[in-house]
C-alpha cells in the first residue's frame, strides 16, 4: 500500500510543480505543449480538467502496479521461460510476446501499469526540468532545437517511451526474482517437512 501511494504522491506533486510553473512562465499558455491548449485551444480549464482525469487514470495505474497485483509464480529455468509461461501458460513460447497478446491479461496488465507509470513520470520530470530551466532565465534555444527533431517536438514524449520500455524489462526482472524466491522457500519447506 505505502509503494502505491508514494508512486501517487511523487507524480501528483510533479504535477502541481508542472501547473504551477506554467502559471508562472506563460498564464496565457502561449507556450503550453498539452495538445488540448496548443492545438485545440481549450485554455485553463481544459488543461485543468485533462490533468484531474488523468491523475485519475494514474491511481488506478498505481493501485494496480504497486498494491493489487500479486507475483506470477513458476518453477521455470529462465527468465524467458517465466514470461512465456506468465503470459501463455507455455514455457517455450517466448516468442508470442513479440507478436501474440497474453492470454494471462492480469500480469500483462500489471507489466503495463508498471512501465508506464515510470514512462510518465520521467516525462513529467523532463517537463518540470525545462520550466526551471526557463524560469531561471536559461538559454533553451538549443535545446528547443534539438526538440524539435521529436514528435511534435516534444522530448518529454520521447523520454517517457524509452524509460517505459526499459521499466517494462525491468518489472520482469522484479518479477522473475520474487518467483524464484518463492519457489526457493517451498522448495526449502517441503523438505524440511519431509
């Protein structure tokens, strides 16, 4: 429970730095990267109202990658093995998870909020990051160009892809070693009980 409310605090305070700090820079969000105020113009109080229906969507995230899921446990030799069997309840069709969808939709499901609770987060670190930077007078010129050779020049975007594909190795990394302990402690247990 204490993981899961950490994870909700720390993004919800970045949040709060991130609104705040938008405020501060650009109170007519001339500058303002959300989609909904750039290129729809909803102003204030869409941007408002898309950050509470997301932070929404986060708990749930949260709750369900830090609190609600329980380890996947298998006797398996590998950690390939593991996320075939996890996934497929086959320890040799590793390669499914390239092409084919989980049949285990519990484990995909935590595997997914995982990643992508570290995915936003690190997006929404780099967004605070560029308004302190502005807002102590740094020159982002550079930077900005640099930006731009991403997706609608958005860096942020680009960042929280990549950190959620290396949390989502790192989660099954997390994953195979508290089954492999747990096999471990059974495995101890019945024969000391025998």
């Amino acid at each position: 429970m204490k993981k899961f409310l950490t994870a909700f605090f720390v993004y919800t305070a970045l949040a709060l730095a991130d609104g705040g700090l938008t405020l501060y820079n650009t109170p007519d969000l001339e500058y303002e990267g959300n989609p909904l105020v750039s290129r729809l113009g909803l102003g204030w109080a869409g941007l408002i109202i898309s950050n509470l229906a997301f932070l929404a969507l986060l708990f749930f995230i949260c709750r369900f990658a830090f609190y609600k899921y329980q380890t996947f446990v298998a006797d398996v030799p590998d950690m390939k093995a593991y996320i075939s069997q996890m996934f497929y309840n086959r320890p040799d069709r590793f390669k499914w998870f390239f092409y084919k969808l989980p049949e285990n939709r519990k484990p995909a499901l935590a595997a997914f909020c995982f990643a992508i609770y570290f995915g936003i987060l690190a997006g929404r670190v780099t967004v605070v990051s560029e308004w302190i930077a502005v807002t102590l007078g740094a020159d982002m010129d550079g930077y900005f160009n640099f930006c731009s050779a991403f997706l609608f020049g958005r860096f942020d975007i680009a960042v929280s892809v990549l950190v959620a594909i290396v949390m989502l190795f790192v989660w099954f990394v997390i994953e195979y070693k508290k089954s492999r302990k747990t096999v471990e402690r059974r495995e101890t247990e019945s024969t000391t009980d025998e």
